[in-house]
C-alpha cells in the first residue's frame, strides 16, 4: 500500500495541479485523514504500555529548536552565504541539542532513551536509515524538477513517468523480505544500496547526456533509487528493533519512523541547497550586464523563478539557466552516489550479524476490546 500510495500520489497531484491552483495538492491528504481517524480507534488494534509516562513538552521543544535552526543554516548559508544569522543559529541548535540529551538523561521517562545509542549495532541500523532516505529526498525533490522544468512535461504527464520507480519500490518492498529469509538482511540492504548508488550515478551524468536521452536516464536512475527505497522501507525498521534489546523495541521502532522523515526532511535541504549554490556560481557567468537587477535576482534565485520570467528574458538565457540546475543536480547526485556506495559498504560489515526478529502478536488494549469486538460481529 505504501508503494501504492507513492505512484497513485505524483499522478493525483499532476491532475489536481491540471485543472487548480497549486495548494489543491495538499488537500488530497485531507479525507484520507479523516477515514483514519474515523476507521483507526474501530479496525486498528490497539497495544498500551502497563505503565504509561505523560509526554515531556519540554523535550519536545529542544528538539524542535536543535534541528530547525540547523536546517535554516543549510539553507541560508547556501542562499546568502555565512553570516552573523546562521552563526547565531548553528550555536542555538548545538546548545538545544546538548540540553536536549541531558535532559533525556536526567528523566526517568525520557522522550528518547539515549541508551540504546550505546548499541553499535542499533547505531548503525539507524544510521544507514538516515543516510539512506537523506539521498531519496534528494533525489526526489531534484528529478521532479528536473522533468518539469529542464524537460518540460508537464505535470501529468510527469506524474506518470513516476510509475516506474513506484514500480520499482514495490517489487523491492515484496521482494526484500523473502530474500532476508535466506540471506542476512544486512547483506540484501547492502546490495540494494549499491543499486541505489548506481541510480545516483546515472542521475550525475544527466550533464554530459544528450538532451533526447535525459528523460530515459532520469528515469532509470530514479527507479534504481527507489529500489534501494523500498528495501530500507521493508527491512529498515526491522533491522533497528533486531538490533534493539527487546524490551525496548517499541521505543526503537519510533526512532527508526522519526529518523526516516528527518532523512528525507535533511536531503530536501542539503542536495537542495548544494545545487543551488552550483546553480548561482553557473548562471552568474551568463547574466547579461544590461538585465534589470530585479529579474537578474530572479533568475539567480533558481530555475523555477526563472522560467516564471521566461517570456521576458534575452533569448537562450533561460537555456543557461537549465543548463545551470542540471550541474547542479549531477554535482549533488556525484555527492549522494558516493556517500550511497559508502553506506552500502558499512552496511554490509556493520548489520551482516543482525537478524530480524520474529513477529510479536501485540494483545489489544482494553479500551479497544470492545470496539475492535463490535467490529468483528458487524
């Protein structure tokens, strides 16, 4: 379903974007909501600690002010340059992440136990997590671009080209598991890492293609990407709580949830911000001295305010301009398909000695007894 969700997603935002204005995409996710909000408390097992913590606010707020102000220096120095903000800024988000970990130390109930940190194992499980989806949100936010700007589909039709890495994800989300039955789950998550590095590979040549083969290329690359997408999704998880001791693996499956948005949170800003600045120092040579300083910001902002200006900038202008976001976008992919074969090698020697761990059937809650009872005889 997961993988269903990603190709029947691209295809829903094109055509809401075909016929409304833009944040029509956004309210897709509204009735889906409100169908599990409804239908969860009625079909979904409920499973309830014997002893419950209230949650820590406070925690919450520290951990919210350590990675905010570190994800606005990636993306301001990048806009900017270094200056006194993001100075300010890297030292607020590395004060409220130390207090942030010595508060989880000093709570009897922490919001994260810091102690599972101390497991090599677990810390790698969750590092390749986090890498690994880093180099998806990358990818994803680039080639989306990449097909409607550079290329030009529109964005139907780049919805529908996003079929086959969803395809792709699927075939690794319902294959992955089977082969872990025979084969260490780190060895398979290591093979389908260097798969996910070779899409990176392919998307860094995208500069040195001929224009006729970029689609082709895109295309194949970012399918191979979300092969390695669909078997962190499968095995990711499983292989932090393996690696967890058990009585703490539902703490250990949260973590691994969280660091995964933040992963792709984390590669939106990076790559994104990386290619901006090979974007500005390319376009920067192509301006011409008698464009308008407002437009010349314009189109040094990025490619899609620049192709929002189209119809009144100097003729082959706006070719540079995708010329520029395409270096960009194979300087960013180069980057991501080497730290990609990176963790596929770790992940081979670090997570080759951990297993998944047998299914556990969780007791439903009292409170959802009845419910899920009424269900059953409905």
């Amino acid at each position: 379903m997961f993988a269903f969700g990603m190709a029947a997603g691209p295809l829903v935002g094109g055509l809401l974007l075909a016929h409304f204005w833009w944040g029509s995409a956004f309210l897709v996710a509204i009735p889906v909501v409100l169908l599990l909000w409804i239908g969860g408390p009625l079909l979904l097992p409920e499973y309830r600690a014997p002893e419950r913590a209230r949650l820590d606010l406070a925690s919450v707020a520290l951990s919210l002010a350590a990675i905010l102000p570190l994800v606005y220096v990636v993306k301001q120095s990048a806009k900017s340059g270094w200056g006194l903000a993001t100075t300010l800024a890297l030292l607020l988000g590395i004060a409220c992440a130390i207090a942030f970990v010595r508060r989880q130390r000093a709570l009897a109930n922490p919001l994260l136990d810091i102690g599972l940190f101390a497991d090599r194992s677990f810390s790698v499980a969750l590092g390749v997590l986090l890498v690994g989806l880093t180099g998806v949100g990358g990818a994803l936010l680039l080639v989306t671009q990449y097909l409607q700007l550079v290329i030009g589909l529109p964005p139907v039709t780049a919805g529908l080209w996003m079929a086959p890495p969803a395809l792709a994800m699927l075939v690794a989300g319902i294959g992955a598991p089977l082969v872990a039955r025979r084969v260490r789950p780190g060895f398979v998550m290591a093979a389908s890492l260097a798969l996910s590095a070779l899409g990176h590979g392919l998307l860094a040549l995208l500069p040195v293609m001929p224009a006729t083969q970029g689609l082709g290329w895109a295309v194949a690359g970012y399918s191979l990407i979300y092969l390695g997408l669909g078997t962190l999704a499968a095995l990711g998880t499983d292989l932090v709580i393996g690696a967890a001791p058990a009585a703490h693996a539902g703490s250990a499956s949260a973590l691994s949830e969280t660091v995964q948005e933040l992963g792709v949170a984390l590669g939106v800003a990076i790559f994104g911000s990386l290619t901006t600045v090979v974007y500005r120092s390319r376009i920067a040579e192509h301006l011409p001295r008698e464009l308008p300083e407002q437009a010349a910001r314009a189109v040094e902002e990025g490619l899609w305010t620049a192709t929002s200006l189209a119809p009144s900038l100097p003729a082959g202008l706006l070719d540079e301009a995708r010329h520029a976001f395409v270096a960009g976008l194979g300087v960013s992919s180069a980057v991501a398909a080497a730290g990609i074969a990176a963790l596929a090698v770790v992940s081979a020697v670090a997570l080759r000695r951990i297993a998944i761990p047998a299914p556990r059937a969780l007791k439903p809650s009292r409170a959802a007894a009845p419910a899920a009872s009424a269900a059953g005889c409905g």
